[in-house]
C-alpha cells in the first residue's frame, strides 16, 4: 500500500510538472530553445558547485516524495526592502543617471573653487533686489547662493538687473567650474519658477549667455554645459512637458559643433525613454544645421524607428525627423514616398499634418517640376479633406517651411497666406497666438517665434504681390506673430529684418491713422527703434533724410499728415511712440529733436496745435 501511495505522488508530481512546462513554453519560447546560449546560462545560474557522485551514492533512494514542506516565512526587513524599492523606482522615474550624475557633481565640486570678488556692477543689485549689504569682498559664489535663497518671482527681478551685467557674469563663470555650476544651477531654478509671462526673458538670458561663454571658449563651455547644467536640464525636460522646446533650445545653444550634437545626443539617449527621447530629438532636429552625416544617420535611424512604432506620437515625432532632414536632403521624401502614402490612411490628425510637413519641407528644394508637382498633388489632396485640426497643423507646418531670406519660394508662400485668408478668424488668433488662452484648443499652438522672420517676409512678399493700400486683419494677426514675439533681432538677421522694415512702412505709418490700430502700429516700429540691431537701420529710414537727398525725413511728412485732422487718440499714439524712444534710447536725442525742430520752423500752425511742445521741453534738456 505504502509503495502504490508513493508512485501516486510520484504520477501526481510529474504531470503537474508537464502542465507547468507546456505553460511556460506558451509563454516564453526562446527560453526552451535548445542553443549554446541557454546551456551556458543554465550553467551559470547553477547554485551549488557541481560534484562527482560515487557508487555508494545509490544504495539510498534517489527520491523522496514528502507529504508537507514546512517554511519558515520571512518578516524581518521587509518593510525596509519595500522601502528601498521604492526609493530606487523614484529615482529611476524622475532622474536617473542625470540625477545621479547631479549628485556626484554636487559632491565633487562643493569643497573647491577660487574665491572671485563680485564686480562693482553689481553692487546695485545686492543691495537693492537682494537687500544685503554690499560686503567688501563678497565673493561670486556667496552671490549665488544669495540669489537661489530667493522665492522665483524676485530670482526673475535678479535676472532683470543681471542683464546689464551678462558680460561680466560671462567671465567669472568661464574662470572656474564651480562658478558655471553655481550660475547654471540659478538659471535652471529661475526657469522652472518663473511665471509664464517672463519665462521668455530667463530663455533669453540663458541662450545669451550661452553664445557669450562660446565666443570664449566654445570646446570648453560645452563640456561644462554637458558636465555641470545639462543634468539639470534633462530633469527639467522630464518635468516640464509643456516647455519641452524652450528647453531644447537652451540644449543646443550649448552645442556649437557637430561633435556638441553628438556628445548631446549619447547622453539624452542614456537618460531619456523612449516617448521623451524621440520628442526631443524631433525637437532638436528641427534646429540642427545638418553639416555632418554622422548626425543624419542617427537621426535618420529614429525616423525608422518611430515610423515603425504603434505609438501615434512615436509616428508623429519621426515625422518631424524626417521633414527636418528633407530640407537638407529633399530626396529622402521621394525614397519613402510609398510608405507615407500608406500612412494617409491613419486618421489621426498628428499624422496627416506630419506628412504635410514632409512634403513641403522638400518642396521648396526640389528641382524637377514632375516631382514637385507629384508632393503638391499630395498637400493639396490633404488640405482638401483635412478637418479643423489637421488644418491648423498644416498652417503650423508650412509656417515652419517659409523661407527666412528672399527666396524662391513663391508657391509655399502663396499657400501659406491663401490658407490663412481662408481660415476663420478662431484660428487665425489661435495660430498666431493673440486669442485668449482659454479659447485655445488641441493642437500644435501658436508659431514658433524661431519662424518670425519668414512669417514677416510672407506678408510683405503678398503685400507686393497683391498691391495692397492697407493691411488686412491677417496681415496684422501674422506681424503680431512674429514681429512682436522677437525679443531681440539676431545680429546675422539683421539686413534681413531691414527689408522687412522698408517694405512695411508705408503699410505701418498709415496705421497710425486708424483709431483700433495706433497703439498696434507704435508697437511694430517700438521693435525695430528699441532693438541694437535694427536701430540705426531704423533711424535712418525714418528719422534722417536719405543720403544725397534734399527731401524730409519719412517721418517729417507723417506728422504733416497727423496734426491737425488726426483724432485725438491718433496724437496720442505718436506722442506716446516718440516719448518712449526719448527714454529708452540716449542715440536718437539728436534725431528726435532735429525732426521736431525743422516740423516747427517748416509747419508753425500745425506744431502749435499739436502735442508735440512737450517733447520740445523734454528734449531741450537733455540734448
């Protein structure tokens, strides 16, 4: 009986044993392959040392079929594995290696560093933003830590006054890592604090500093961006979703060179996922100047890989790459035309306005009319059925395709402003971003400020091209889109911008008639007065008479045109214009006082009714 119950539990264990088998394999397949590979692994996940067994070994039973296993349960420590496990899944989601590398930075560098004594510059700022005393020999890093005991909004009145004082600052943390670590630390503070109005400003500030610190030292600035600043950076990405492209953009104003992009891209790919990582190297690509085929093999293999992705913003991404790379190398479209073709057929809107994308990306390079007119078959078979959404995503695209110099790119520029006629009015101020924020809907948002150039010479290019007396409500939507967001007109924009400016004019000055749109008009021409770039460019279109000319100034005529039948809010524009070039800019007293002087010598009766007296008073005493 004894041996009939045994072989019962030995049937029993074995076909338990088969069922758990046949499981497992239907499960995981490649674990019951019989490779070289598994043998070894299965060797080495031996637990005990392997050993010889002796003849005697077989006179005790092989097997032993127990009834009960007794195990003694485990219950010491288990809260604080729990808790370890914990700890290490919080780190691994929110930091990973660049929170690590933080901290190891953070440690390393605490205990070192020279001691530079802050410049006098910056004593108004201790003493005024920071309230402290100025100490005689307070040193750059105790100024620093001044600065991030502070709550964001005063940390961002810092950076206001620090402006005056960029160059400076540049220097001292070009002297010593400890010093760039300090100040980039701030930055990064600053950024994710700041309130959604001044965000732009610390952009600025930081990119600014960026491009100062390379003028230094590029090759150097790099490495301590990538060794000090990017960890933080990356922890900001991960952080902020809603400000991903403003973070890309200070990413790669540390990067000034092919092997800067490369370095940054080894290092994203080890901190980011996936999903964050294919977004942000789609980010990237879109601001990358493509001289080195190293940087289109790696991003042309996240193309591939997104595109194969069941993500539909995986798929989204890759199409940004690749757009972004078709500007270089339009023929990459023309490859892969069967398989975007394919893609027409997914119906999320994302993807729609992505092939878009691609398609007018190489349009504006290639050269053969039969292969133009095959993508613009495509676009316009898109537009044509395209709902709300994947419209306003077109707009967006082609924005992001005008050229920013003259160009011949007449057919994208024509499409872009047709659409943009075209649209409703929600959608143009959703685009351009002048609607209230709570009409915004989902979508791509408003115009990258990066395109405000191309957007400008589209409107003066169909101003031209249409023989327009005033602006339309478009055109004066778009200026504010671009004209308006730019902060400060790039230094290699500048003749660019000039063009804009004279084939505007005329456009602007009649603006300044208009009751709605005076203040509107002031603003445009407050951009171009109040910037280092274009002031003189400026000065000299409308404020001094034309080289070799005996004729007044632009301006001198306009204030004929104002004073007196202009109403009293139209006065006021120009008053208000011309005062805050008076406090804003010491440069143009001379100008200012010279146009009002010959306006009264030249047009007594009109000057005496005008607004203009009080000028007079205010600029005898400084000119």
């Amino acid at each position: 009986n004894d041996q009939l119950t045994n072989t019962g539990y030995a049937k029993d264990a074995l076909d338990q044993h088969q069922m758990q088998l046949r499981q497992d394999r239907m499960k995981d397949r490649e674990r019951y392959t019989h490779t070289s590979k598994h043998r070894m692994m299965a060797q080495r996940m031996l637990r005990v040392a392997t050993r010889q067994v002796q003849h005697d070994d077989f006179k005790q039973p092989q097997i032993q079929f127990l009834k009960t296993v007794n195990v003694k349960p485990i219950t010491e420590g288990m809260a604080q594995l729990r808790g370890g496990t914990q700890r290490m899944a919080n780190v691994s989601n929110t930091g990973s290696s660049a929170l690590r590398k933080a901290s190891t930075i953070t440690s390393d560098i605490s205990n070192t560093g020279v001691k530079v004594t802050i410049p006098k510059v910056l004593d108004p700022i201790v003493h005024k933003v920071l309230n402290m005393e100025v100490k005689q020999s307070m040193t750059f890093i105790e100024f620093c830590d001044a600065i991030s005991s502070k709550k964001p909004k005063e940390v961002i009145e810092v950076f206001s006054a620090l402006d005056s004082a960029l160059d400076q600052c540049v220097s001292i943390a070009m002297e010593e890592p400890k010093q760039f670590w300090k100040l980039s630390g701030i930055l990064c503070k600053a950024y994710a604090g700041a309130p959604s109005k001044a965000t732009s400003f610390v952009l600025d500030f930081t990119t600014t500093f960026a491009r100062k610190c390379g003028d230094i030292d590029s090759g150097e600035t790099a490495t301590l961006f990538q060794d000090y600043m990017l960890p933080k950076v990356i922890i900001l990405f991960k952080t902020l979703p809603n400000k991903r492209e403003d973070i890309v953009d200070i990413m790669t104003s540390f990067c000034f060179s092919n092997s800067d992009m490369l370095a940054l891209l080894k290092i994203l790919k080890e901190d980011l996922e996936n999903a964050a990582l294919v977004q942000c190297f789609a980010l990237l690509s879109n601001r990358t100047a493509y001289h080195s085929k190293e940087l289109q093999d790696v991003y042309f293999f996240y193309v591939t890989f997104g595109l194969r992705s069941p993500s539909k913003q995986l798929r989204t991404h890759a199409l940004l790459i690749l757009a972004s790379l078709c500007k270089e190398s339009p023929n990459l479209s023309l490859n892969m035309l069967g398989e975007l073709q394919k893609l027409l057929e997914d119906p999320w809107w994302g993807i729609q306005a992505g092939i878009f994308h691609v398609m007018c990306a190489s349009i504006t390079s290639i050269q053969q009319e039969e292969q133009k007119a095959q993508l613009q078959e495509i676009m316009e078979g898109i537009l044509k059925k395209a709902s709300p959404m994947v419209l306003r995503g077109c707009i967006y695209w082609m924005a992001d395709c005008l050229p920013g110099k003259k160009a011949n790119a007449s057919w994208i520029i024509a499409m872009f402003m047709s659409q943009m006629k075209l649209v409703s009015e929600d959608i143009q101020k959703y685009l351009c971003g002048t609607g209230q924020p709570d009409s915004a809907v989902a979508g791509l948002g408003s115009f990258p400020v990066q395109r405000a150039l191309g957007i400008a010479n589209a409107v003066v290019a169909d101003l031209l091209e249409n023989k327009n007396k005033n602006l339309d409500e478009v055109h004066v939507q778009l200026l504010s889109a671009s004209i308006l967001k730019v902060r400060k007109f790039e230094e290699s924009s500048k003749n660019d911008w000039s063009s804009v400016l004279q084939g505007l004019i005329r456009y602007v000055l009649v603006e300044f008639l208009d009751v709605q749109r005076c203040q509107w008009a002031s603003s445009v021409l407050e951009r171009f007065f109040l910037d280092e770039t274009t002031c003189d460019i400026a000065c000299a279109a409308l404020l001094r008479k034309t080289e070799g000319s005996q004729k007044a100034p632009k301006f001198f005529g306009f204030l004929k045109m104002v004073f007196p039948e202009s109403p009293s809010e139209c006065k006021e524009a120009v008053q208000g214009f011309l005062m805050k070039l008076i406090e804003n800019k010491e440069q143009l007293y001379k100008d200012i006082y010279n146009l009002i002087k010959n306006f009264e010598s030249a047009e007594p009766d009109r000057y005496n009714s005008s607004n203009l007296k009080i000028l007079m008073e205010r600029l005898k005493t400084k000119v």
